[in-house]
C-alpha cells in the first residue's frame, strides 16, 4: 500500500516535471493573460505570386479529440482531449501587406473555454484544416496537425491551461518533454501561385509602319479587387471582378503583367482604325486565334501557366490598277494610229 503511494507521487512529479521541460519549448502558444486559449499560425506563402495582391480566402479548421496513449519507461501518459474546444476560421483579405519573407502570417486560435478539464495532464487534440476551394492555392502537404495540451492546477482547486505543443504525427514526448525535432510544427503553410501575361506587338508586309506606337486594351474579368503588377503598375479589378490595362507598343517590344491567378479571363483589343489597312491576327501561346470583331481577340482564360499573346498587323503594297486602266485608252489609240499608218504608207508604195 505504501508502494503504491509513493509510486503515484512518482508519477505525479514526473508529469510535473514533463510539463515544466515542455513549456520551454512550444511551438504554439497560449494567449498572453489567457488560459483558455491557445495559438498557432497560418502562413500563406506569396513567392509564387510575383506582382499579385493576397487573394481573399478564408481557412476553416475541424478539431478533434486525440487518441488515449499511456505512459511508458520512455514517454508520460497522453489523455485524450475533452469535447468543447472551437477553432476560428481564419481570413486573407487583397488588403492584407506581404512581409519581407513574401509571406502574410495570421494567427489562429482555438478556444478552450467551454472545456471542463477533469485533472491535471497532457490532453490531446487532432486539427484537420480543410480546403479553401481556391484553385491556386496548394495546401500543406500535411493537413491534420496534433495538439498536446497541458493542463495544471490554477492554485484556486480548479485548472488551466499552462502551455501546449503542436506537431506532425502522433509521437508521444519524452519523459523530459521532448519532442521530435522534425515533427515539431507552428502551424499549417500554404502557398499561392499566380502567372504571367504578355503581349508581343509584330508589324510585318511591305507597307506596315514599323515605326508607329499602337496602343491596345486588355480588358480581364476574375476575381474581385484581385490586382496585378504591370511594371510597377497596378491593375486592379472592381468589386464585380472586371478592370483594364492600356498598353502602348511598337515593332517587336513587349509588355507583361505578372500575379494573375489562373481563372482570370482576358480580351486584347487594338486601339485600330480599319481604314488603316491593315489585317490583324492574334496568337495565344503559339496558337492561332481568330475573331469576328477586327482587332479583337477571342477571350481567353489564363490557367495554370504563363500566356504569350502576339498581335501581328500586315499590310502589303497594293498594285495601281487605277493608274494603269488611265493609260489603257490611249496606248491603244497610238496602236491603232500605227496600225493605219503601216497600211497607208504600204499602199502608196504599192501604188508607185
């Protein structure tokens, strides 16, 4: 009996002593003053999407209770965790500022305060974060994190929530607290991917002015305040998804608009009269694009890649046939004339 005691002390002390190590290195946090709250991140990585606003995105999270694991030589006991627990989505919005590390972090917090915590320990969650539905967005490659919870007397007979750890997999920490170094996480990373759009001015044919400036519109619809990057420029789109780009080019120089996401769709229009004489031909990634307005591109959607658009004009010399219907009458009125003079003159000598 008296064994027994002591062992439980033992075992009591050496949670105790877990949780002490453990709060030294968390990977998430409790809130400050808060010990019914605790916090981890959400990273939206924007290397991908070179000249692109944040999109407006929102992150939902299902949280779980954990799976029971008791205590070993090597690990302390893991309780499962209490039903209560809630997660608040979380929000990206275009306004939001890209940090030097072309990233926009957030924080995420899971409240605790309608959990009844039934004795000191280390009670166990599983947060899964589900699909935001946006298509150039690529979720971490592990969407379900676990969350340790560490739970010790508030001194007043009641509980609170000390520190907590988040991590990949289902590892146990050690006896002193330790968690494997690689499972070890802040929270869930996704990345953001966006493309590029240019556009090629060609003037080709004998007659085409390859000295001129021609002027186009590329009109876009996608998603709403969406912008983009166009040299500095930005373009950016209404609260009904539809905004313009004015481009001036001349012979073979190019303009290109980066941070476009992949469900935009766009018209290039040249800013050309037809009486200018010139046919006007579209290409869009090296293949031929017609349409039935004159100097207007069929509409395109951007998609998983960069799109390449070559607007040619060609004009070629036109023969004077005006000019040589003119000269016609009288070439034949000298053939005639010349025709009668060799008979006339073939006559009297005929005659003599």
């Amino acid at each position: 009996m008296k064994f027994n005691k002591i062992s439980k002390k033992l075992a009591a002390c050496s949670l105790a002593g877990v949780m002490m190590v453990s709060m030294l290195g968390m990977t998430a946090f409790a809130k400050t003053g808060d010990t019914e709250a605790v916090t981890f991140t959400k990273t939206l990585d924007m290397s991908e999407a070179e000249g692109a606003s944040v999109p407006d995105v929102e992150f939902a999270y299902e949280i779980a209770l954990g799976a029971h694991l008791e205590a070993t030589e090597a690990s302390p006991e893991i309780l499962a965790g209490i039903p209560g627990a809630k997660i608040d989505n979380v929000a990206f919005s275009h306004d939001n500022a890209v940090d030097s590390n072309k990233e926009v972090v957030k924080t995420v917090t899971v409240d605790f305060s309608k959990v009844k915590w039934t004795a000191p320990g280390i009670y166990r969650y599983t947060i899964t974060e589900k699909d935001s539905g946006n298509a150039d967005i690529t979720n971490d490659a592990v969407t379900i994190r676990t969350l340790d919870v560490y739970v010790v007397n508030d001194g007043e007979g009641g509980y609170k929530i000390a520190s907590q750890a988040m991590i990949k997999g289902t590892d146990a920490p050690t006896t002193e607290g330790a968690y494997n170094s690689e499972s070890k996480s802040d929270g869930f990373t996704n990345s953001y991917k966006t493309y590029a759009l240019s556009l090629k001015k060609v003037v080709d044919g004998t007659m085409g002015d390859k000295g001129r400036t021609y002027n186009f519109t590329i009109n876009f619809e996608g998603p709403a305040y969406a912008s983009f990057n166009m040299n500095g420029e930005q373009i950016t789109l209404d609260d009904k998804g539809k905004g313009s780009a004015n481009i001036a080019l001349t012979n073979n120089s190019l303009k290109t608009i980066k941070g476009i996401p992949s469900t935009v769709k766009y018209t290039v229009v040249e800013n050309i009269d037809k009486k200018d004489g010139y046919t006007v031909s579209y290409t869009v990634n090296d293949t031929d694009k017609t349409s039935d307005t004159y100097a207007t591109s069929n509409e395109n959607t951007m998609g998983k890649m960069n799109n390449a658009v070559v607007c040619t004009n060609l004009k070629n010399a036109v023969t004077p046939t005006g000019i040589a219907m003119t000269v016609a009458p009288y070439i034949l009125m000298v053939a005639v004339a010349g025709i009668f003079a060799i008979l006339f003159l073939r006559r009297r000598h005929e005659e003599a």
